[in-house]
C-alpha cells in the first residue's frame, strides 16, 4: 500500500509546487550558491513505448507525474490519468484499468483528441486542471507546445 500512496503524495506535492513556480526560471537539481538543492520543475515532455504515445507532465527524467495522457495511432480518444483532472474536458469515465503511474487500480478516464482543452495547450501553451491543490493553470514552453502539436498529429484519425 505505501508503494502507491508515497508516490501519491509526492505527486500532490509537486502538483502544489508546479501551480505556484512554473514559471520561475529554476532547473531540475541546480544548486544553489549555498549548496542548498532546489526543487524540481515539472515540465511536458512526450515519450513512445511501442506504438503507444505518452504525453506527461511531470517531472523530467522521473516517475513524479502529476498529469498523463495515452494514445494509439489512429485513435479518436486518449487515456487520462493522474492526480489532476483537466478543466473543462469532455471526459467519459471508462472501466477501471491499472494506472501507468502508480502501478495501482484506477478508473481510466477517455478525453477526445479534439478537445479544446488539448488543443489550447498546443497552440497557447495553457491548460487549465484542478485537484486537490485547487485550480490552476500548467504552462508549456513554445519547444513543449511542438511536443504536443507533434503528440496530437501522432495520434490523429487522420494519420492511419
């Protein structure tokens, strides 16, 4: 059981962290003239394993994720999961699967690739979510909005 609430809660934590510094200019375990370590920033960041597309937003090069969405060439929909629910997106509950981020049960929720939640971070770099450090808005960079043009036209009806 604390093999999925630690990275749970460590998850929430920079969920917390990311809503109130994402736009400070801080890079994931630069230290400080004092020596003292700061905290990481979370960022997009697009990976494939197989012919599944991963969109994350987490932070880099680790398993802290506080957002995940999954998709196959030629699907209409995508798989959402994480510890934020994105705002405003036409989500539809699916059945319950295992969670790519803890490992554990979790109800795999389905969002159309087409959502304007979606394309709004590919062309504005801004996605509005909400979880239990409130409501906020993740930003992408104009390299992490390529990513996600790049991840969208991946999964795209139209590329099969």
């Amino acid at each position: 059981m604390f093999k999925v609430l630690i990275p749970a809660v460590a998850a929430l934590g920079l969920v917390a962290f990311a809503a109130q510094s994402r736009d400070a200019e801080v890079t994931t375990g630069d230290v400080m003239a004092h020596g003292e370590m700061t905290m990481p920033v979370m960022g997009w960041s697009v990976h494939h394993e197989g012919a599944l597309a991963k969109l994350a937003y987490g932070v880099a090069n680790s398993d802290q994720l506080a957002l995940m969405v999954t998709c196959m060439p030629g699907d209409r929909t995508a798989a959402v999961y994480g510890d934020v629910q994105v705002e405003g997106a036409r989500l539809t509950h699916a059945s319950y699967a295992v969670d790519p981020l803890s490992g554990g049960e979790a109800e795999e929720t389905q969002i159309s690739l087409n959502d304007p939640s979606l394309t709004a971070l590919a062309q504005e770099g801004r996605m509005t979510v909400t979880g239990d450090a409130g409501r906020f808005q993740l930003a992408a960079s104009s390299e992490e909005r390529r990513l996600v043009r790049d991840f969208l036209a991946y999964c795209s009806p139209s590329r099969t």
